[in-house]
C-alpha cells in the first residue's frame, strides 16, 4: 500500500525508504512487518516521525523535511534511540 | 541521559573483556589502544576496572563483524550503522560489534575507532542514547580526539548514576573528573596503592602511575602504569615479589597477575587460587618474608599468612593486624621488606616495623620514600 503521510517538501521516493528503515531501526521495536500493517504504518510513521524528532530537537512536525532527513543520513550507533 | 529500562548494569566493578576479531584497516596495536583508551573514559569517572584477557569468555567480547553477523541486527555496508553494543548482562550483554565494512582510523580521515568504541561501551555499562548534542552518548558520529579526552558532563552524571563516583561508591553525581594526571610527586599527603621489590629496584604504585626507585636513592619522576604493565593499567591494589622464583604477583580486585620481572605470565587469575575465602574481593597489601618463606595478605582489619613453600594459606588465619603488628595506625595500603624490616605504608605515613622488637621503630612520610 503507497505510504501516505504528507510530505512537508518534495522528497525522493528513494529517500522515503530510507526514512522508513531509519524508523524501523531506531524508533521502533523490531520485529517482521506483516502487510495487513502497512495501513497502519503509515499513522505510526509519522508518530515515529514526531518521536525522532522531538529526540533530535528538530522541529516536530510529524512530516518528512529536509532537516530531518539530513539527520537520517548521518553515520551512527546502531542501538535504538528508544532505550527498548 | 538515558539508561535502559529496568536499568541493568553490571555488579561488580572489575569487568574482563576481550576482542576476538580484528578488523584489516587498523593494526592490532592499533585496536587494542583505541579499545583500553574507550574504556579507560569510563573508568576515569566511575570506579570501574577493566581486565584485558586473550581467551575464554569475557563480560564484554569485542569483534569487527560484516553483514548479518547472528544477533539479529546485521549492520549495513560502509556509513549508516557504524556499531552497536548490548546492554549489562550474561552472554551477549555487554558484547560489542563493530561494522568491518566502514573505513576505521585512529584520526579523522574515516571513523576514529576510539570515538565510536567509547560511544558503544558507554552501552556496555548500560547508557543508553543522549539527547543531549554534546554528549558522547549522542546516536551520531563526532569525532573524539582520543588523547586527553574527558568525558562531557552529561555522561558523566549517567555512569556515576550507575556506580557511583570513584573512590567513595554510589553517592550523587559530582562535577566531571579531571583527568587522572600524574600525582604530585612531592604531596605530603601522598599515599602510596602498592609497593613491591622488583629484582633492583623497588615499586611504589598510584593510581595510573609508578615509580622506579634503585637502592642509592636518585632523583625519580613518574611514570604511566600502562607503559610498562599494560594490562594493569591503573590502580594496582597489592603487589609483592619471592625472590628465590624470580616471580612478582600484582592483585586488583578479584585478579592476580604473575610476572618475571615486568614481563607478564599468563593471563589474569582470580586470588581464591590462595585460598581466600569468597567473600574476600580485593587485597589491601601484600609483603614477602624472605626468611619465613612466607608471604602476609593484609584485608580490612585482618591479614593472612601464605606459606609459598607449601603454597597454601597457612591455618588459624585470619587475624587481627592490630593484635600483631602494634604501633601501625590507620588502614594498611601497601607493605614491603626492606633489609629485613617491614615498611607498613598508611595514608601519608611510612612506619618501619622491626620484627625482632615486635615493634614500630621509626616513622616517615611515605612520599620521602621517593625523594622528597
């Protein structure tokens, strides 16, 4: 199912699943997608949205932007930024 | 800060850990330095040691790992996940894993080793992520300039919430240590840890330095423990030497090592191989007799004698210090024969014992011991 939530500025499809794989790892508990989920995912995209970066102190606005991208492509730890 | 749920952690100081795979863009030397440097940020700020082994299992296994490497969190290719560490705990707690595919360095072209290795220990002792931007524990790479390093507030107060503050266990969280720099050699408060003869020369240990002294007394400077005893490293709690074996005995927390003079034996033992009993942690002093053959191990308020011919403790021990060796005030932190008298070391004072007199029968500075 085609993610949904609202992009704040135009943003690369390849970038989107970035995004979502930085999510996946960092901001959520780890586990096998099923797709009935994806529907679902897309509500929990952005709280993880928001999550990420509120923890960062980037503007929280739920939404992909540039800002909070740049952060997701810096080289980091690869422990959870939710202490889970 | 940040710790992890249920804040696991470990609960003994002294921590063993080994790195069993090596990565090909650093050499050995290389590794092993970047490695005792991340650790030693920690243990700057929290009473925590760390014991090097080379074989069997230790509390933090440390290895370079490529793709899908079994924990369930494969790394990804140069960049990205650069490592990742577990939290305290049996088996994989504790162990840490570097990504082999990025390009590591011990300066700032690539990703400075030290850097990140003292970021996933900081997860090893049971930190979790910071939020804070100028915090070692914060998830993105900075580089860290290895020498002089010193750990910023923010984490400080998360280890020190964990263990406490050096030397006085778990109180509240203090200002950032300042780093461990070589002792004033001439404080008339100098106390001494340890101090042992050592073929020629007579040791005398303090936190992360020693001194060599001969016998005609010359003019002597520190230096870092870790240059000549690696594994050791800071803090040696009780050393002593049996001439006759050409062997010297070195304790910290729960371990010994043996050397031929500074050369290193082996890998670390525990100290119930001389038969203490379990609740015995750690060692305060130790001193050969030569003419007894014996060896005395001072714990708290009571010592030991170990018989080195029969190599066993010898029966009817422990016994008070007090009722046998009169005269000696305060807690003994380090003991050795010279000349056939006993030097008692406590705090900043030196108390020659004669053991014929059964008695104290001078009292110096222990600093004048090295000069001063």
């Amino acid at each position: 199912a085609p993610l949904r939530f609202t992009l704040s500025q135009p943003i690369h499809w390849k970038d989107i699943y970035t995004a979502k794989e930085y999510l996946d790892k960092y901001y959520s508990d780890r586990g096998t997608m099923r797709v009935a989920e994806m529907v679902a995912d897309d509500v929990s995209m952005s709280r993880k949205i928001r999550k990420m970066q509120k923890f960062f102190g980037l503007q929280v606005t739920g939404k992909l932007d540039h800002s909070t991208l740049a952060v997701m492509q810096k080289p980091r730890c690869g422990m959870p930024d939710l202490a889970n | 800060y940040h710790v992890f749920p249920g804040e696991p952690k470990w609960q003994r100081s002294s921590l063993t850990y080994r790195i069993t795979k090596y990565t090909s863009s650093l050499s050995t030397q290389d590794v092993d330095r970047a490695v005792d440097l991340g650790l030693k940020a920690w243990s700057d700020a929290a009473p925590l040691n760390f014991i090097k082994t080379t074989q069997g299992e230790a509390d933090i296994m440390i290895s370079f790992e490529s793709g899908d490497h079994g924990d369930s969190y494969p790394f990804d290719g140069p960049r990205g996940t650069l490592a990742h560490a577990f939290a305290p705990g049996e088996g994989l707690g504790g162990d840490t894993h570097f990504d082999n595919a990025e390009r590591w360095t011990t300066g700032k072209n690539g990703f400075n080793l030290f850097t990140v290795a003292a970021h996933e220990f900081g997860h090893a002792l049971g930190l979790g992520h910071s939020s804070d931007p100028s915090a070692l524990m914060y998830p993105t790479y900075r580089y860290q300039h290895p020498i002089g390093f010193q750990l910023p507030t923010d984490d400080v107060k998360g280890i020190q919430a964990l263990y406490g503050t050096k030397g006085i266990g778990k109180e509240k969280p203090m200002a950032p240590q300042q780093p461990a720099n070589k002792p004033d050699q001439c404080d008339p408060n100098l106390s001494f840890d340890a101090v042992t003869v050592l073929g020629n020369e007579l040791l005398f240990f303090k936190e992360r330095s020693f001194w060599r002294r001969q016998a005609p007394l010359t003019n002597i400077g520190p230096s870092p423990i870790a240059s000549s005893f690696p594994q050791l490293m800071s803090n040696v709690d009780a050393a002593y030497e049996v001439a006759e074996q050409g062997t010297a005995y070195f304790f910290k927390g729960p371990h010994y090592w043996a050397t031929r003079g500074l050369q290193m034996q082996g890998h670390p033992r525990t100290i119930y191989d001389f038969g203490f009993p379990r609740h015995v942690q750690k060692i305060d002093a130790a001193v050969h007799l030569k003419n007894s053959r014996k060896t005395l191990f001072f714990v708290g308020d009571d010592y030991y004698s170990y018989d080195e011919t029969k190599r066993e403790m010898e029966d009817d021990y422990p016994k008070s210090i007090d009722d046998e060796f009169t005269g000696v005030e305060g807690n003994i932190d380090a003991a050795v024969e010279v000349n056939g008298f006993i030097y008692f070391f406590s705090g900043p004072k030196a108390y020659k014992y004669d053991t014929e007199k059964e008695d104290v029968v001078n009292i110096v500075k222990s600093s004048s011991w090295i000069g001063c």
